[in-house]
C-alpha cells in the first residue's frame, strides 16, 4: 500500500499527480495544498476516492508542513514512501527583465527574488525534512523536487532565454540541493531526485494575452535548440511519464536532475 505526498495540489500538475495516483486503490494519497476550502477540483476529486486525503500546508511556511507531517504520520504508523515536492510561486512582474536589470539595491534585489527563493529553495528544504523522519521508515523512501529543464545552462544558453531569472535561479537552487540532500541521505538508501516535467500547459481557461505572448516567445526560442517542438504537453501526458520516471528511480538517478523521459531531453 504505497504512501504519496505531493505539494501543491490545488491545480495544474499537482492536481494531476494526485488525480492519477489516486485511480490505484491500492495507493494512498496526500494532497497538501494551501488553501482547501478554494480548492474546488480537488474536493471534487477526493470527494470520488476514498484513498485521496486533504491535507492543508504551505510550502513557505515549516510549522504548516511539521503540522502535516504529523497528520500524515498519525494515519501511516509514522511512514512515508514518496514524496512529490510540486509547489512553486513566483513574482510574474519580475519574469520579462534580464539581469542587468535587477536593481542596485539590497531590499530591491531580494523583493526580486523572494517568491521564487521562498518556494523554490526554502519550501524544498522545509518540506524536505518535515516529511524526512517518515522518508526514512517508508519502504520506497523516494523523495522527489519537481524542477524545470530551464535551469540547466545548456538550455539558457541554447535558447537564449536571458529573462526569467528568478525562476531558474531558484530551480538550479533547488537543483544543488537535490545534489546534497542525496549525498547525506544515500547511505539511509533514500533516492532524491529533480524532475522537469516537460513544457506542459497548466493554465486553466483562457489565455489572456501576455499569457498567449509569453508561450510564443518560448516556443521561438526553444526551436533554437528543438527545431521540431510542435508546442506543449498535457498535464495528463507529462504527469504519467514523471510518474514512470519516479516509479523507476535508479540509483544512478539520485542527486540529479532527470525529465519526464529520465534522461536528458528536456521536451
Ligand atoms: N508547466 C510547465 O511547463 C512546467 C515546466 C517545468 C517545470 N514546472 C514545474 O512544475 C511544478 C508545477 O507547475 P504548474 O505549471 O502546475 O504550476 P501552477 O499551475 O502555477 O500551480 C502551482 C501550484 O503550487 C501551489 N502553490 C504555490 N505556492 C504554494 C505554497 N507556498 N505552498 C503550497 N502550494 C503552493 C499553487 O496553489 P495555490 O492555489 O495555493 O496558489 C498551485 O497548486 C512547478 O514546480 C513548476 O516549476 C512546470
């Protein structure tokens, strides 16, 4: 009876990690999501499956995640298999500007880089060893950051993409971490990996116009490096083959960042 908890379930891919884990009775799922009153799809959804439990937690906020560890812990005997750390937030105003344009002033600077930082890097180390203690007695003992190729520098200087800085500052963060975390835990035989699920489109509804802008712009400059790149993913798509990566994990994994195909190729 495999246990997941996964980050950040309100929409977009956490809501559909939580919605293809839960089809399998036998799996049990832990939504942790910030608000669960507003979180309209998901109770819709748990109100179908029995084995998808709401669980309230911010990911910039520890004592929110020791409260859910401990909730999570009270209903699996003080276990964990997997941990699917999904949860991010960023400053869309910050996104168009290249880093020249960061201002020359401390507070500016880290305004620039709070919401990114605060969820990216912070929340993976506060949601990493909240649920650590649980990890460690769990049979899989798989602990996952959901990254993003566009932290690799391959890709940045590929592509060209020189804004957005926030963002893949604050993966390739995570990205380290990831390394170091898997350095500490190998010897427990805990695997912690970074997956990029793929360019996927999360938005829900219609597409206001800097939304449809910004999707052009990447797309021009993704076939920089991907002269083929038709355009995004599925949630339903990606979801499934980060789900086959985690499935699989291979020791050889541990400490990287991986895709949603389990190698390299980021798209
Ligand atoms: N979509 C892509 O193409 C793509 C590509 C590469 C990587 N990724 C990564 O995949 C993950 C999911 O992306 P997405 O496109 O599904 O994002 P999204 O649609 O923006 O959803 C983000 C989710 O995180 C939650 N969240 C934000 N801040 C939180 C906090 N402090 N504590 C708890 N939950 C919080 C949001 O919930 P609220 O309702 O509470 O705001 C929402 O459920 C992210 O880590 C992202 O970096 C996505």
């Amino acid at each position: 009876m495999p246990s997941y908890a996964v980050t950040g379930t309100s929409r977009g891919l956490g809501l559909e990690f939580v919605k293809q884990l839960s089809l399998a009775p036998s799996n049990t799922v832990f939504a942790l999501v910030r608000n669960p009153s507003s979180a309209t799809s998901l109770n819709q959804l748990a109100a179908q499956h029995p084995n998808l439990h709401i669980i309230q937690a911010d990911i910039t906020d520890p004592q929110s995640l020791v409260a859910a560890a401990a909730q999570i812990s009270s209903s699996t005997n003080g276990t964990l298999d997997v941990l699917i750390n999904n949860a991010v937030s960023t400053n869309t105003a910050v996104a168009p500007l290249l880093p020249s344009q960061i201002p020359l002033d401390v507070a500016g600077t880290q305004d620039f880089f709070k919401a990114a930082t605060d969820s990216a890097l912070y929340g993976a180390i506060w949601t990493t060893n909240a649920f650590l203690p649980l990890i460690e007695k769990g049979n899989a003992k798989k602990i996952v950051h959901i990254s993003t190729g566009i932290a690799d520098p391959k890709v940045i200087k590929g592509t060209g993409i020189a804004n957005v800085v926030d963002y893949a500052v604050a993966k390739g963060a995570m990205n380290v971490l990831v390394a170091k975390y898997a350095a500490e835990l190998e010897p427990k035989g805990i695997k912690v990996v970074a997956i990029s699920p793929g360019w996927v489109d999360t938005w829900e509804g219609e597409k206001p116009a800097e939304v449809g802008e910004f999707i052009r712009f990447t797309l021009e400059h993704f076939r920089k490096l991907w002269p083929d790149l038709k355009g995004q993913l599925t949630p339903e798509e990606s979801v499934k083959m980060v789900l086959e990566v985690v499935e699989a994990l291979s020791p050889e994994q541990t400490g990287f960042m991986v895709s949603h195909h389990g190698d390299e190729n980021w798209i």
